[in-house]
C-alpha cells in the first residue's frame, strides 16, 4: 500500500513532464491561450519538416524510390497532410501508373499510385508531364510500373486540395 503511494504521486509528475507540446499553452485558470505559430510549424498545428528530414539522395529533395514500403507511405502521408512544406521540392516516386477522366469536365489525371507495405492500401500522387503528351498514345497500360520525378506542388479543386508533381518526366 506504502509504494502505491508513493508511485501515483510520481507517476502523475513523470506524465506532466512527459506531455506532448502543442502551440496552444494553458492558463493559471485551465483554459488553452493560442500562442503565435512559429516559422518551423506547419498548418493544422503540424510540424514542418526541416530540411534534413527529406528523404532525399542529392539528387532529389525527396526520393521515394531508396524508402522502404512503410517509410514511403508515411513520407506520402505527411505530403498529403502538410503539402505547404514540400512547394517547389523536387520528388521521384515509384508504383503504378493510373489514369482518370473526369467526364462531367473532360479533365484527364495521371497518377502514380504507392502501395504501403501489406499491399493493402495505395496512396496516389498525381502528375504533369512536361512537354505535350496524348493519352494513351503516350502513357503505358494502367497497372504498369513507373517512376515519376518533377517539382512538387498543391491545388485546389472546389472544397478539395490535392498534390501533384509538375514538369514531370516518366521512365518504365
């Protein structure tokens, strides 16, 4: 009964101290306080990556393709999630090519689609190739594995954000 005791006061002081920080403090009266973003915070209260966390080779800012199964699906996460924080990165992605016509505006979208590691799920990442590209003339068959490297970048359709990598080249 002694070391209960003694255990629930500390195990309280090691949970405070413990605590994930936010930007939001909390006041002598228990109400949150919004404090001013900092310049490495990205929005929705995540944390920008800094430079060194890219996974990237030299060659390329970020560099999907030296990740293994689950680490790319996180990196595509956290694209998805903080896109502000990789504009104008320079991307190489590898998976599957996918194509979708939109027919109520006729708009075409070419996307390479990265599965995570039990296959179970993909995540897509749209692209742009640079140049003056017809499908299907110029595309592989839907299914057929590419890698895709351009500039990334983020849009806004109606409600929607989505990302995409522009001046795209495509190698089989």
């Amino acid at each position: 009964m002694r070391a209960l005791k003694i255990t629930a006061p500390l195990m309280a002081a090691a949970i405070c101290l413990c605590s994930c920080g936010s930007s939001a403090g909390v006041s002598s009266a228990g109400s949150q306080t919004v404090q001013q973003q900092s310049a490495t915070e990205a929005p929705f209260g995540g944390i920008a990556p800094k430079e060194e966390a890219f996974a990237g080779n030299g060659e390329y800012d970020v560099d999907l393709t030296d990740l293994s199964a689950t680490m790319v699906y996180a990196q595509v996460s956290d694209m998805m999630t903080n896109p502000d924080s990789y504009k104008g990165k320079s991307v190489r992605a590898k998976g599957t090519f996918s194509y979708f016509k939109d027919d109520a505006t006729g708009k075409e979208y070419f996307a390479v689609l990265i599965q995570d590691a039990t296959a179970c799920c993909a995540q897509g990442i749209e692209f742009v190739l640079k140049g003056d590209y017809k499908y299907p003339e110029d595309y592989p068959e839907q299914d057929t594995e590419i890698t895709v490297s351009g500039r990334f970048d983020c849009y806004s359709e109606g409600e929607y954000s989505y990302i995409q990598l522009l001046d795209a080249d495509m190698k089989l």
